[in-house]
C-alpha cells in the first residue's frame, strides 16, 4: 500500500501552505497527489503549479467533472498535464452531482452512467491518438451534416496509458469503474464495508475479462494524530456533516445514501435534517464517533498504523490522506508520522 495526499480545493487563502505541504509529501515518497475542483478553483490550473514545484510525486485530479469539460477537452488537458509533469497525471473523473451539473455547468443529470462510460470510450480513443469518430447517445463526433471532422490529438503524452480513475459511491457505478477504469477513489471508505463495495468493483473487471489485481483502490481518508480518539474525531465532524448532510438535495445525496448502506441509516436521516435546517453544529455533533472512527485515521501513530494494516487487508492499494490539522506545521508533522505508521504497520510497498 501506498500514500497519497488530499490537497483539495484551492483559492481559500491557504495556497502558499498546499503548495509546501505538496512538496513535503514529495520528499517523503508519497506516491500521489490529488486536487479536487467544484465550483470554485478549478484542478488543472493548480495540478499545473504544483507539477512545476515538485519533482518525483504524481499529481492526480480527484475529480474533474465529467459536466463541465467534452471529453475531448478533457483529453487535451490530461495530455498537456502529463506532458508538464514528465508522465506524472492521472486522470480521475467524476459525475459530480445533479445541483452543480445543471445549476453550474447546465448540464442535464440524466443517465449518469451511460454518459461517464461514452464520456471514457471518447477519452481513450482521444489519448491513443487515433482520429476521433464516436456515435453515442450522449455524444456525437463529428457532428452529422456539418463541417466537422474527425481530428488526432495533436500533443504526445510522455506515457503510452494515463491511468483513469473514477469517483463512485453507488453500486452501479461502482461496477462502471471496475469494468471501465484503472482505479476507483472512494469516499467514506471503511474496511467494514469494504468486501461489498468491492465485490461490484469484481463484477465490472469480470465483465472486462480482468480481476482486481492492478486496480487501484484509493479511498480518501481524513487523519488527525492525537492521543485522545475522541478529541481527534471532533476536527472531522464538520467534514462528515457538510457530505452527509449538505452535500446534494434530500432527495439526491449519494453520501447520505452511503451512509445509509453502511447501516447509519437512522443518524444519516439526522444529520440531513439538521444540516439542511442550517443548524450546522448540531448536524456535526449528530453525526456517530463510530462512523468516523471507521472512515478515518485518528489516535496515535500505533494505533494509525493497525488501521492501516486493516485498510491494506481490505484491499487498498494506495491510501490518500487528508490531514485536518491547524497549522502547516501541524500538518506537515501529520504526513511524517504517517510515514512511520505505514512503516510499523509493515503492509507499505
């Protein structure tokens, strides 16, 4: 198992601190860092700045919204990207959700499935540099009757294959990304729960012919180190609130759902109900020391490190770490007892 990074969103004040704490997991060997987008800051710009001020770690996109680029773009950007960062990128990709689809980018949430797996066809067949024809229910190229044609990307990736990940939450989509893609980026990832998400990660490799071996497995999981777990759940809250209670309508929240799945159902319908009432604290104190125990690193370095002994059980391949510590300082010291807990736990590559 290796470590990656979380560097989230950028743009709020702190980009100077994201930067350097990029370049400490650099010199720590972590193997890969990820920069988000919504709407806000937007991840290639960033994922750009930070490839030129580092040297051996990848830099990935967790995720690029699949409404708010074709996917020719889309291939254009993770081209140029390897290309800057001498064969570093990779490519996660991610439907977003039906708010920021059609109240962003003004996109249709409709068939999210069908759309991400035309949406993947369309990229590879731009990144192997092929001229692109594709005659899809959600795309068309070129378009019929016009003065399209069918164009070869023009930029040579450093490497032959950009490894494609996928955010997925539900089964389906869980499916789409074993069958379709290199790796998946969970969320809320709890070894618990892991054997069933994974086993329709095994159904969509079975239906491409493949098995899980060299699937990449990335949850996302917060850390905070700290002798009292209690007191380290409680930077985590917050985070867990605003995905599982705000993050998409009542009717349309794939995080509450998950939640919901991982038999939280009643706290999951609390937390929703207090956080969509704007009653923000309660919302984070609703929401289970359980559940954030099970989806997070917290305590100290021993017992980090017999997390991360489950966690690689379970079958991640590469976990990436989202520090919620105060200062970068704080931070910085975060990723390096990280690196002596994945060194204790013995399960690190």
């Amino acid at each position: 198992m290796e470590l990656g990074l979380n560097l989230g969103y950028w743009g709020g004040g702190n980009d100077a601190d994201n930067l350097a704490l990029a370049q400490e997991a650099d010199d720590l060997g972590f193997a890969v860092a990820w920069v988000a987008e919504a709407y806000g800051s937007d991840a290639p710009t960033v994922l750009a700045f930070v490839a030129a001020q580092t040297t051996r770690i990848d830099l990935g996109s967790a995720i690029f919204q699949i409404p708010g680029r074709t996917p020719a773009n889309c291939a254009m950007t993770a081209a140029t990207l390897d290309t800057l960062s001498g064969g570093r990128f990779r490519l996660g990709l991610g439907v977003s959700g039906p708010q920021v689809s059609e109240g962003w980018h003004g996109v249709r949430f409709d068939k999210p499935l069908a759309r991400t797996r035309e949406y993947s066809d369309i990229v590879k067949l731009a990144l192997s540099r092929q001229k692109v024809r594709y005659d899809g229910q959600h795309y068309v190229l070129p378009l019929p009757d016009g003065p399209g044609k069918a164009l070869q990307l023009t930029v040579r990736p450093v490497r032959e294959h950009i490894p494609m990940y996928l955010a997925a939450v539900g089964p389906k989509n869980l499916e789409l990304a074993g069958e379709l893609f290199d790796g998946w980026l969970a969320i809320f990832y709890s070894p618990d729960f892991a054997a069933e998400q994974l086993s329709h990660i095994s159904a969509g490799r079975e239906k491409a012919g493949k098995g899980l071996e060299g699937f990449d497995v990335v949850p996302t999981v917060p850390i905070v180190v700290g002798d009292d777990v209690q007191a380290c759940a409680e930077p985590v809250r917050g985070y867990a609130a605003l995905y599982v209670g705000g993050m998409g309508s009542r009717d349309k929240n794939f995080y509450n759902q998950l939640a919901t799945r991982m038999g939280y159902d009643q706290a999951a319908a609390q937390v929703q109900d207090l956080y969509l009432d704007r009653q923000y604290e309660a919302a984070g104190a609703a929401v289970p020391f359980e559940f954030l125990d099970a989806t997070s690193l917290l305590g100290p370095k021993e017992r980090i490190a017999e997390k991360m002994q489950a966690l690689a059980a379970s079958g991640v391949t590469t976990l990436t770490l989202s520090p919620f510590a105060g200062s970068l300082e704080e931070r910085k010291a975060t990723l390096r007892t990280a690196v002596e807990a994945l060194e204790l736990s013995g399960v690190g590559s």
